[in-house]
C-alpha cells in the first residue's frame, strides 16, 4: 500500500464522513470512494461500513487502519529526522500545555521561537495537565508542559514557579472571607489542583465554603473577581500589573510560606534530539535567565 493511501485512510477513520475526507485531502468524493473500492479490493476485504450516517470501521478495516498509521508516523519521524540535519530549524515543533500556561506564558515565548526560526512550524493542544501528559504516553507531542509536580520518567525541567493568591476587590484580609457573603467563584482544573485549594482551605478556616460558584476557564473565574461579583484564588500568572481595583493577598501554607505552583516541561529522551525540540528549549531557557524582555 502506497504513503498517499495510508494517509488518505487515516483521514477517512478520523472523519468517518466521505465529504470531510473529501475536502480535507482535496480530491472529489467519487475519486476518494473509487480509491477505496481499489485499496478494499487489494486487501481482499471491507474497510468501512457505508451507511447515511457515515462510515464505520469493520473489524478488519480497524487493524488496517492501525498500520496505516504506524506508516504514516514513521514516515513523519524520518522527515524530521531528515530535516534534522538540515543546518536551519525546520520540522513541526509538537506541543501539548497546560491551559493556563498556554494562555498567559507560552505566546510570548512563541512569538520569540517563530520569529527566530520563521522555517519551523508549530502544532499545540492545551488543556488539563492530566490530559497534556496522555497525549506524550501516545506519542502525538514532542514535549508536555504540565503544571503541578507530574510522576514522568523521562526528561523533565522546571520552568517556573508562581503562587497563589486570594483576590477579591473588597476583601483584604484571608480572615475576612468568612465575614464576606460573596461567593468562592472557582474554576474547573486537574484534581491536584482542585485538592491543592481544598486542602488550603481547610486547613485556614477548619471548615467548607457556605457559597461557591463554579466556572470552566480560569478567565472566566478572574474577571468575575475583578467585577466584584465574588473572591478567587488564583495563580500570579493570571495576574497582571493592569489588574487593578482589586485586594491580592499571598496564601500561606502551615509553615507560613507563600503557597505555589510548579509548571514543567517533560518529554522523551528522544524528542530532545531534534532540531525544532532543542531551538524551542533555547528559547525558553532564555526567558528564564531574563535574558528575553517579555
């Protein structure tokens, strides 16, 4: 099987619709539904299901569809490696972050990569640490960067620290909480998190928060704390010089020092070999020593 017909099976089990597949590999949808017949025809047997709903894998398209894409990705991590020996930084640069680090760090540091290495390209996914960290067990991203302390094997790298802080435009004292009616607007994270504050918050008050509001973006939670609309506690990242009119208060942990979070950079040994990879640390490594104005 040709590298142009794995790759048009890969797209056709990511759509399971011909029209997207269509379009996404620029070809007409009966060209695409005759290379099929053909693809079918030299492995003897059925690779989807066709139906008006769609297309659905058989048992046999499945193990088929499974080798077209260790083809596919072989052939990708050999032009990398090609690339690699290239004396410019070209290949794509994968990358799967944290969403808050994704938000308020990584474009500035990105804006810095593609200007220094215009031939390189990017691809990203942010979301939940936990989800960043499934993504290299699969092999989709060179590198993770993860907030928390992950449990990761392979190379792992601190990057920066910020802490916590409980910001409200009235409150200014941490005691004052529980003679506030406002609410405790929280905002959906990875469990660590989450338990990180709970723990906090017991500990401080021995008790739970009477009112709370949840939110799922952590943006969402810092503009309804800047409106006045209840208190949050939230990372310094988030935080900004232009973020005023509000209280900010450093939350302690039991040995009165500043509560805070790490945020990592982890991958494989291997990752770390490339061009793009090594291009993307120096550039990082840069902003932490200040040598990049951000």
């Amino acid at each position: 099987m040709q590298l142009i017909e794995c790759k048009m099976l890969v797209v056709l089990a990511q759509e399971l619709n011909m029209r997207k597949a269509s379009e996404r590999l620029f070809v007409s949808q009966p060209a695409l539904s005759q290379r099929l017949q053909t693809i079918e025809k030299a492995w003897n047997t059925q690779i989807f299901v066709r139906s008006q709903k769609g297309l659905s894998l058989t048992p046999a398209g499945e193990k088929i569809i499974q080798f077209a894409k260790e083809v596919v990705e072989k052939e990708e991590k050999v032009r990398e490696e090609l690339e690699a020996l290239d004396k410019e930084v070209y290949g794509t640069l994968k990358l799967a972050v944290a969403s808050i680090i994704g938000q308020h760090w990584l474009p500035r540091v990105l804006k810095q990569f593609v200007k220094r290495y215009p031939y390189a390209k990017i691809s990203l996914v942010t979301g939940w640490s936990s989800e960043m960290v499934n993504y290299l067990y699969e092999d989709e991203v060179h590198l993770g960067i993860i907030r928390g302390n992950p449990d990761w094997k392979g190379v792992k790298e601190h990057i920066l620290t910020d802490t916590l802080y409980l910001v409200d435009t009235e409150i200014r004292r941490v005691e004052d909480v529980l003679k506030s009616e406002k609410p405790f607007i929280q905002f959906k994270s990875d469990s660590t998190y989450y338990q990180e504050i709970q723990d906090w918050w017991l500990r401080q008050f021995q008790t739970t928060p009477t009112r709370t509001i949840v939110v799922d973006q952590i943006e969402t939670c810092k503009q309804m704390a800047l409106n006045g609309i209840g208190f949050a506690i939230l990372p310094s990242i988030a935080l900004t010089e232009h973020d005023q009119d509000v209280y900010k208060i450093p939350l302690l942990d039991e040995h009165q020092q500043p509560l805070s979070r790490d945020t990592w950079l982890i991958g494989y040994e291997s990752a770390f070999q490339l061009k793009q990879v090594k291009a993307f640390l120096e550039v990082v490594k840069e902003f932490e020593t200040g040598k990049v104005i951000q």
